[in-house]
C-alpha cells in the first residue's frame, strides 16, 4: 500500500501482489493539507498524519483502523507557550517513528526549524529543549527570516537502528545535525558539503539539505541530496563526498528526494530537477527521468523507460518511496497528481494514479495482514 499526501488530502493507493493492479481510495480531509502520512512500522496498524487544517491549524491525526475513523492529537506539536523567541509553528512537516526499543515513540520536524516527539503513539506532544532551545539554535536555524520557498523547515529525522540515542536531522537551511545522547545536545556535520551561495562555499553550518537517508541495514553509510549536490558520508568519517559529480554534466545533480534499497546500501535513486538560473525545479530540458546507482554513486544510470518523453515533473523531498519486495519496487508522485511505479527497481515505469491534488508525500507501507485499509474516508 502507498501512502499519499497531498495539498488537498491524504489518499490510499492499494496494489495486488504482482504490483500490477492498483486501486485509489476516496480523499480523507479533503481540502485540508496532508503534509505526511506514515504507518508505524512496529505494529503496523497506527497511521500518524501531519496535517494543516482550516481552522485547526498545524496538527496531527491519528487512526488505528488505516483511515477508517481518525482523531486528532490531545496535544499536538507546539512550541512551549511564552517561549523567549516568540516562535509559532506553521506546519508540521516531518514525521519518523521511534527506535524499534521504544514504542509508541514518535519524533516530528516543523517549519520553523522545531523538533518534537511523543511518547504515546502521537497523542500528546512534547518539544525537544534540547533543540528547541540550544544556545545555537538562532545561529543554526533561519530565523526569524525564512527564505525558502515553503519557509524554512526540519525534516530527514533518522534513527540509528544500532541506537535509540544517535539521530540525525536536516535543516532547510541551516544543515545536518547530529546527536548522540537522545536530542540534549546536537553538532552539525556538514564537512565536505558545499553551500555555494556563501562567500565561503564549505560553512560548518548554514546548508540546505533537501532530503537525508540512513540506510537501515548498513547506518554508517548516508546519502544526502542538497541544493548543492549528491552526497555520500560513511562513518566513523565524518565528511560528506559528492557523487553527484559522476551525474552527466547536461543533467546535474540537482534535485529534492534521495531513496534507498532497503537491502543494498550500494543502490540510491534520485530525480534530477533543473536547478539553473530561476530554479524552475522541473525535469531538465523536460525529459524526465530517475537515476540509479549501483556502486554507492560511482555512476549513474538513466531510467526513463515508460516515462514521458516530455513532461515538466517537479518531485518534493518526500514523494519517491521504494518497497521492500524483491525486485524492489519503487514509486514517486509529482506536484501536478500523478504517481509513477516500477516493480523493476527503477528500470521501466507506470502511471498508477494520475489527477490527484499536488503530491506532497509517498510512503510505502505493509498493513498487518488482518488490517483493512480505508476504501473511502472523508472527515
């Protein structure tokens, strides 16, 4: 099942087991925008949605029979109330569940650049102090400017699986942060990465990562799509490489989302999008296409087989997702409602929804097997 949001609600889109045949369910929150829709992996029943409504604001819902009823959060994610910097929470915009060893653990990212987490499946809401109100925070984050276009935001929130305590998060803009005791402290860790709009291209902070992975069975290794580039860091080294380089020259290696094989930390995809002069964020010369790489971003491969020969796709971070089945099969959304799939890790594609709302998400997700998604769901 994909998971999909958008600008005028969130959608299910089931597939058969051959991934050939695929049904859309009718819109939940139709109207309202659907930032994020994530099934907690752990029990595989709890759909949390980041959602922006009307008269509620930025907020959260939640559902444990995959859309059927949905309630909203008893105390959504927030900024501490009289807090010194007078910041307000525009959108909730990024939601990861919590280390396998802690359930109902939940961590969220906002525009501006908060960090949040519940303890109880997404019903009530914390702040992280620890982020939230580090001494560097106003140097680190864009505040109380916010120059991107969506307004700066916190997103890419990873978990070491090894250890609950170690995460990452990116910052757009501001970079990528790291913390090793639970959030108390945080560091950036940005080396080797470019910022080419400084006077100083290579900042200890102040990058605009568009999307960060951690690959799940290999977490040393991590690759980055920035406003500047593709990046790959292994760990212990703690500096990023550009394998964007080895992209071909007419096309860059600009773009917003990165995905990962969930087996194989050598194999990445991304969308390229042209980055030139205005920033149109479509596919170059509107030949769309994603790009594969088997050997950890030594070189790249075109895959466009099935794709239109001309379309101006534009893709946001969190809208290309990939399955675990194998071959894996991998799908994104773009802006203008379609949802694009492939069940040969990338080599050839189909359209499996098409005039959707503008995408603001894809998740893949595996239902417990007795669970019934929504067929149609509209609160």
């Amino acid at each position: 099942m994909l998971l999909v949001g958008t600008r005028k609600g969130a959608f299910f889109i089931r597939g058969d087991e051959q991934r050939s045949a695929w049904t859309v369910s009718e819109p939940s929150f139709l109207g309202h925008i659907a930032q994020h829709l994530v099934l907690d992996p752990r029990d595989r029943r709890r759909l949390v949605l980041a959602s922006s409504t009307g008269h509620l604001g930025p907020t959260v819902f939640l559902s444990d029979d995959l859309g059927h009823t949905w309630s909203e959060a008893t105390q959504p994610p927030a900024f501490r109330s009289g807090e010194r910097l007078g910041r307000s929470l525009k959108s909730v915009f990024w939601l990861t569940p919590g280390h396998p060893s802690q359930p109902g653990v939940w961590w969220a990212g906002g525009s501006p650049q908060g960090l949040f987490t519940s303890r109880d499946g997404g019903d009530t809401w914390e702040p992280v102090d620890g982020w939230n109100d580090h001494p560097m925070w106003e140097t680190w984050a864009e505040w109380p400017e916010q120059n991107t276009p969506d307004g700066s935001m916190l997103h890419s929130i990873n978990i070491d699986p090894r250890d609950a305590s170690h995460m990452y998060i990116g910052l757009s803009s501001g970079g990528v942060f790291e913390t090793v005791d639970g959030g108390l402290d945080w560091a950036p860790i940005n080396a080797g990465c470019e910022a080419s709009f400084f006077p100083d291209p290579y900042p200890e902070f102040g990058h605009d990562p568009h999307c960060v992975r951690l690959h799940p069975l290999h977490p040393d290794r991590i690759y980055q799509q920035n406003h500047c580039g593709i990046y790959r860091m292994d760990r212990p080294e703690g500096r990023w490489v550009r394998i964007g380089e080895n992209m071909p020259k007419e096309v860059g290696d600009i773009g917003f989302p990165v995905e990962l094989h969930p087996r194989d930390p050598d194999v990445a995809w991304v969308f390229p999008m042209d980055g030139t002069d205005v920033w149109p964020r479509t596919s170059p010369e509107g030949r769309p296409a994603v790009y594969r790489t088997r050997d950890a971003g030594e070189s790249w491969t075109r895959c466009d087989s099935g794709l239109p020969e001309r379309a101006w796709f534009t893709v946001k971070r969190q809208a290309m997702t990939a399955d675990n089945n194998d071959p894996v099969g991998l799908y994104f959304g773009t802006t203008s409602g379609e949802v694009w799939a492939s069940k040969d890790e990338g080599s050839s594609w189909t359209c499996i929804a098409a005039h959707l709302p503008e995408i603001y998400s894809l998740e893949f997700a595996e239902p417990a097997a007795d669970a019934e998604p929504a067929s149609k769901s509209n609160p």
